[in-house]
C-alpha cells in the first residue's frame, strides 16, 4: 500500500464507521418511533377502551337501579341510554382498533357477554313499565347483575392483559432503543480507535517518508541549491527517507567538490611546472643561439 492509498484509508474508514453510526442511530431512532406509534395507536387504545366499557357498564347499572327506584324518573332513562350508545361505540371502537392483534381474539367474547346483559337489562326495564317492582328487583338481582359480573371480570381480565401487554411493549421499545444506542456508541467508538490507529500510521509513515521535519528537508534543499554544501543535515532513522537521501546527495556532492578541487590544484602545479620548463627552455635557447654568434664571429 502507497503513501496515497495510506492517507485516503486514514481519511475514508473513519468516516465510514462514522457515517454507519450515525446511520445506525438514526435507524434505531425511526424504529423506536414505529413502536411508540404502534404503542399508543394500539396496546395504549385497546387499554383505554376497555377501560371505557367498564366505566360505561358501570353507569349502565347505576341507572338501572335510578330506574328501578325511581320509574318516573326521564334522566335516568337518559343515563342508561348514553351509556349503552357509549359502550357500543367504545366496543366498537376497539374491535376496530385490535383487528389483526394478540388482543383481537380476547376482545370476541364481550359481545356475547354485552349481549346477554342488554336481554337482560331490557327484561328489568320490561317488568318496570309494567308495574311490576318487585319483580323488576328479582330480575335484577337474578338477571342483570350477574350478567353485569361476567362481563366486568372479562373486562377487567382484558384491562390486565392490556396493561401487561403494555408494559412488556415499553419494556421492548427500551430494550431496543437501548441495544441501538450501545450498538451506535460501539461504533463510535470503533471510528475513534480506527482513526486514531490510522493518524500513527499516516504519522509513522510521513517519518519512513520524509525522515524529518518537512520545514527542516525543505531548508536543506534551499541551502543546496543556493550551493551551500557545509550545512549539517538532521539526523534520520531511514536512510531510504527524504532526509536521508538528501545527506547522501549533500556527501556525494562533497565529494564530488572534493576531487575537482585537487584535479584543480593538480592542474595548477602541472601548468606552473610546464611554464617553469618553457622558460628554462626558453633560457637555453637564447644562451645557445648566443654561443653561436659568438663562435661564428
């Protein structure tokens, strides 16, 4: 692997595993938001219409007795028929609401249940405008409240099943939300360590590289280009390095410098021991040719 490849690597698998945590966090957090949706649009309403039924089943009987006490009291007709329209449209409501849930098969009993107290509910009201009080107070005992107790313990059963229900939801939408957390953290945590772990490397290699301080390698070139070869070079670990090939450049220029010099010094005595032997030729020539002029007078 090239120093390029090491430099992008360092720059690219942070940011991978950053990008992956983010996208991690953000995952967990739309998963999170589905089943808080699905929690209070479901678990939460199927609770809360439960919890409507027996309220309204409750006020269903407190008017049967207004009535049973009082037959010429309007309001108390009112009563009972707000809270059976009230219980219908909450049952309903609910049926709609659990349709395709665990909670969908719990939720089929109560119209039976409804059903058999409304007969019964409707023989009370029959035996009251009839005159009939007493008997009216015996099917009300022997009739309608026992209705009224299965269908409030199959209620209060469902409000049970719909809280625990509830609760171990909440509990998984935490566990979840928590796991997606860690797993994000993890992450995180992974890219600070791959980065770390890169910069030594892309550290480490900038060092096998260059040998040195990048301004100190640059100072050097300077130097020698300006021919300036009595400079110090700084010392390097890895004589295959930047540096390092500068000092062996900077020596072998030396030595290059070096042998010219005593070729040229070389040079210069030859050249004064050849100008001495043109003039001591030079000498003998004159003294020779005087000889003859002399021997020939």
């Amino acid at each position: 692997m090239n120093f390029n490849q090491r430099l992008i690597l360092a720059f690219v698998a942070p940011a991978v595993l950053f990008v992956a945590g983010l996208g991690g966090s953000i995952w967990s957090l739309t998963q999170t938001q589905s089943r808080f949706d699905q929690y209070i649009n479901t678990e939460q309403a199927i609770a809360s219409g439960v919890q409507e039924m027996y309220a309204q089943g409750l006020q269903m009987g407190q008017a049967l007795r207004n009535i049973v006490l009082d037959p010429n009291n309007p309001q108390a007709y009112k009563n009972l028929d707000g809270a059976r329209e009230a219980f219908d449209t909450a049952h309903k409501g609910t049926l709609e609401v659990a349709r395709g849930t665990a909670s969908e098969a719990a939720l089929a009993p109560l119209a039976g249940l409804r059903a058999e107290q409304a007969k019964a509910q409707d023989k009370v009201l029959e035996l009251v405008k009839a005159g009939s009080g007493v008997e009216a107070v015996q099917a009300l005992n022997a009739q309608e409240t026992p209705a009224w107790r299965k269908l409030r313990g199959a209620l209060l059963e469902l409000g049970k099943a719909s809280r625990d229900l509830s609760s171990r939801t909440h509990a998984s939408v935490n566990a979840e939300a928590d796991r997606a957390r860690w797993v994000a953290l993890g992450l995180a945590v992974l890219a600070i360590g791959v980065a770390l772990g890169l910069g030594f490397m892309v550290v480490r290699t900038l060092r096998q590289e260059l040998g040195g301080d990048p301004a100190v390698a640059r100072q050097a070139v300077r130097r020698i280009a300006e021919g300036d070869l009595t400079g110090t070079m700084p010392d390097s670990a890895y004589a295959q390095s930047l540096v390092g090939a500068l000092t062996a450049m900077q020596n072998a220029m030396r030595a290059l410098v070096g042998q010219v010099h005593q070729s040229s010094q070389g040079i210069e005595v030859a050249s004064t021991e050849i100008a001495r032997g043109n003039q001591d030729l030079s000498a003998r020539t004159e003294q020779t040719a005087s000889n003859l002029q002399q021997t020939a007078a």
